[in-house]
C-alpha cells in the first residue's frame, strides 16, 4: 500500500482518505492566509469594510464598502487604488499635507479618486475625528491598497 495504511488499522481505508483530505484542506487553507496576510496588512488605520461583492456585469471586480474614522493624529499614507475610489465626508476635519499648511476637509465633501491615481498623504491635525464613507470599485484579488513610496 503506497500510503503505508495497514489492513489491521482500527480505521478503514475510507476513513484514513478522509483524515489525509481533511488534513491537506486545513494545509491549503493555512498556506493561503499566510500568503494573504500581506494583503491585509497593507489596509488603512482606521477603516472598517462594511460590505464587499463582485460587481455584477464585470468579472474580475469588485465592489467593497467601507467607513474610516480617523482621530486627530492618525495619518494616511499617500497611496494607489487598482480601480476608482468615490465617497462622501461624513464628519470633516483638519489635515495636514506634508510641507503645505492645513487645510479643512468639509462634512459633506465628496470624494472621488480614479484608478492608479495617488491621493491622501495627510495627518488629521485639531481636535476633530474624520469620517469617510467610500466605495470602491476595483480589480478583484489585488490588494485595495499599494503604498506610494516618496
């Protein structure tokens, strides 16, 4: 028998087959999280998706829905989307530009940032929380965010 299993064994041949599958199932999905999780370790402070499905009509995109709070401090990095970004300003605030005085992001602001386009790079400065609701429309399995190096 190429799997070793003796016909003594107190489990059936059916039975081992099913230990080995469950056993290879629980490898693949651990190796899948570990090569995901720099996906995810590459999300924004402070957003929390809401809802993400496939765009109907256009397979290989997505629809992800999401809210950022950003408290005074917090800071997001300049960055890229692998489709377009559109939003609203819930709660505005104060932010900082690197090198460019403060500037207000109203309440009620919208926000629309288009594909490979980099946006953001600011600090929320005063005492007032940001929070952003947006859509993002974007290239199914790449990560929503890539960084821009400066």
């Amino acid at each position: 028998m190429g799997l070793g299993i003796s016909e003594t064994n107190s489990h059936s041949k059916e039975e081992t087959m099913k230990s080995i599958q469950r056993a290879m199932v629980c490898s693949a999905l651990a190796l899948t999280m570990a090569i995901g999780a720099p996906l995810w370790a590459q999300d924004s402070p402070g957003r929390k998706e809401l809802r993400r499905v496939d765009l109907s009509g256009a397979p290989g995109m997505e629809v992800i829905l999401s809210l950022g709070e950003y408290k005074p401090g917090d800071a997001v990095p300049l960055h890229i989307h692998h489709g377009v970004e559109a939003g609203y300003v819930m709660e505005g605030g104060m932010v900082e530009m690197p090198g460019k005085p403060p500037s207000e992001l109203s309440t009620g602001a919208p926000i629309m940032n288009l594909r490979d386009v980099p946006h953001a790079g600011w600090v929320v400065v005063g005492d007032k929380t940001i929070k952003l609701l947006t859509v993002h429309i974007v290239d199914k399995g790449k990560p929503l965010y890539d960084w821009v190096k400066k």
